[in-house]
C-alpha cells in the first residue's frame, strides 16, 4: 500500500511538472513574440550604426530563447504524449527545397556548401507528417550550421527498403563541425546533456537530446 501511494504521488508530480512546463512555455512565448515584433518594426526605423547593431543583438538573443522556449514546450508534449503525427500527402522534394531556402541566408556569413543528395527511386509524392519532417530536419540542420565554421553541410535521403505501398527512407545529415568524442555518443540522447560542459554558453541551446 505505502508502495502504491508513493508510485501515485510520484506520477501526479510528473503530471504536474509538466503542466507547468506546458504553461511556462506558453506564458513566456506571448512577450517573447511581442518583442521579437517590436525589434522587427525598430529595425525599419532610421538608426544609427550603433542603434542599428544593438536592436540586432535584441533580435538574435530574443531568437535564441524563443527556440529554447519552444523546445521545452515541444519536450514537455512528447512527455505528456499529446505529440500527434499527422498523415498527409507532401512532396518530399518541395519540403527538402523548403528547407534549403530557409537557411541559405545563415550559412552565407560562414561561406558552408548545403547539398541535398536524394535517390532518384524516390516518389515524390508521399503520405505522412510533413510538419513533423521539416522540424526534425530544421533542427538537425540547425546544429550542424552552429558547430560548423567551414566545410558544409549534407543532407542525404536513401530509400531503404520498399513493397508496392510503402517505402522506408533514411533520412542523414551530416557535417563538417567540431563532431562528437565517440565515449559521449550515449549522454547526448539524455535530458539537457550536451557532449562538453561548455557548449551551451560557446553555442548556446538547452541540450534537450
């Protein structure tokens, strides 16, 4: 019985924490996004030089917490089990250009190459959550742009196996960046772990795995 009832609370703890997660991210996101909004309008403003560059430090910090709020509320979704996956049919090719366009602009300061290598055999036409696909890959790509000073960027898509309805694909992104010691491969898949002490004050994010 006292087993029962300690399991109980420690449950409705975790329910509650991530409620909280959910609201705190929530709460925190409406400023955040009136910020962001009012830093975009100052920025059509006439300013001077410094001006200028200090509402760009306003807008890239304000960027910078907006993804780590929306990473801890998406976090806290997966935990509670209210991420949903959607099927619907996208075009893969029209998602992968997408994503290229998204990001041309931040990997032109640091002059990386971005390729997308996708195997011809590979309908264009496909049924699943295009959402959910962009944001991994936003993602994926958004770190290797943040560990990479040179080099580039790769995306490749492979198809792995296939019947008459269905094709599994492989989805690789991979890069030129600082890498990862092999001996920290399993602490990067746990909660807030990164694979140096450093990282999220060099990089910056919350290191969710």
């Amino acid at each position: 019985e006292q087993l029962n009832e300690s399991e109980k609370k420690v449950r409705e703890a975790v329910i509650v924490k991530e409620n909280f997660m959910a609201n705190m991210s929530h709460e925190i996101r409406t400023p955040m996004n009136a910020i962001l909004g009012f830093t975009n309008l100052l920025k059509k403003e006439p300013l001077n030089e410094k001006s200028s560059e200090f509402v760009s430090s306003i807008q890239n910090s304000g960027e910078s917490l907006l993804e780590i709020i929306n990473d801890i509320l998406d976090f806290s979704k997966i935990e509670a089990g209210m991420m949903r996956i959607e099927s619907n049919p996208f075009s893969l090719r029209a998602l992968l250009h997408s994503v290229q366009t998204m990001f041309a602009t931040k990997i032109q300061p640091k002059d990386l190459s971005f390729k997308v290598n996708i195997e011809t055999s590979i309908p264009d036409l496909l049924i699943g959550d295009s959402v959910r696909l962009t944001q991994i890959l936003v993602n994926l790509v958004n770190n290797a742009i943040k560990f990479t000073d040179r080099g580039g960027i790769e995306i490749n898509i492979t198809a792995d196996k296939k019947t008459e309805d269905r094709t599994e694909i492989l989805f690789s992104v991979k890069d030129t960046g600082i890498g990862i010691p092999s001996h920290k491969m399993e602490a990067i898949f746990e909660r807030f772990q990164q694979a140096d002490e450093d990282t999220t004050r060099k990089y910056g994010g919350t290191g969710l795995g």
